[in-house]
C-alpha cells in the first residue's frame, strides 16, 4: 500500500501480525508498512513527511539518520522554527526507518 494513504484497521492488524505468503511452496514473510493515522506527502529521495513536518525538518531528520545510522533519539533542528526537537528513530523492517517525535512529526524514509 502506497504509505501516503490513510492506513485501516485492517492494516494495523496485519502490522502487529506478520502477513504469510506461499508461492511455490516457499513461505515468505512480509511486513506492513506501518500505520500512521495521518496521511504522508513525497517530499522525494524515498522521503515521506507527515502533515505537521515540514520538508525542511524531515530533511534535517534524514541527514540525522545518515550521520549516526543508529536507532534510537536524536536531537534535530528545524530551521523553520528555530528549535530543536526529540526525535525517535526506529528501524522497522528492510531498511525503512520511522522518526517521530518534536510537535507531532512524523518521518518515513
């Protein structure tokens, strides 16, 4: 599911319990994207922005991220308001990190 959209229930169950294909006999795992609650806009380069994150600041908390690729929180600064913000890094399946935190931002990359 394209994770600019609003995510179901449906969704969230299948994010709390890994989804199990078979194809050809072979068992694969498959994990959810996860689910936000807010819908996200493409802010390029793989990037994903909630609505109360600015581009600037999700761009801050990438670079964060490729400074010290390490879960975890880390300190970022927003150069629209001119503070810096608490924010969460989880690595949350096959090189998908989540950052959240700040005044209710969300990062997906």
């Amino acid at each position: 599911m394209d994770p600019r959209q609003r995510h179901g229930g449906l969704h969230r169950h299948l994010e709390r319990n890994q989804h199990h294909s078979r194809r050809a006999g072979a068992v694969r795992t498959v994990q959810a994207a996860p689910a936000t609650g807010q819908d996200l806009r493409d802010i390029g380069g793989g990037v994903y922005a909630g609505s109360a994150t600015s581009t600037a600041f999700a761009q801050n908390v990438v670079a964060a991220w490729k400074h010290d690729p390490t879960a975890g929180v880390k300190q970022v600064y927003s150069p629209v308001t001119g503070q810096s913000y608490a924010m969460t890094y989880q690595l949350v399946g096959a090189g998908t990190v989540i950052a959240t935190g700040g005044n209710g931002a969300y990062v997906q990359f």
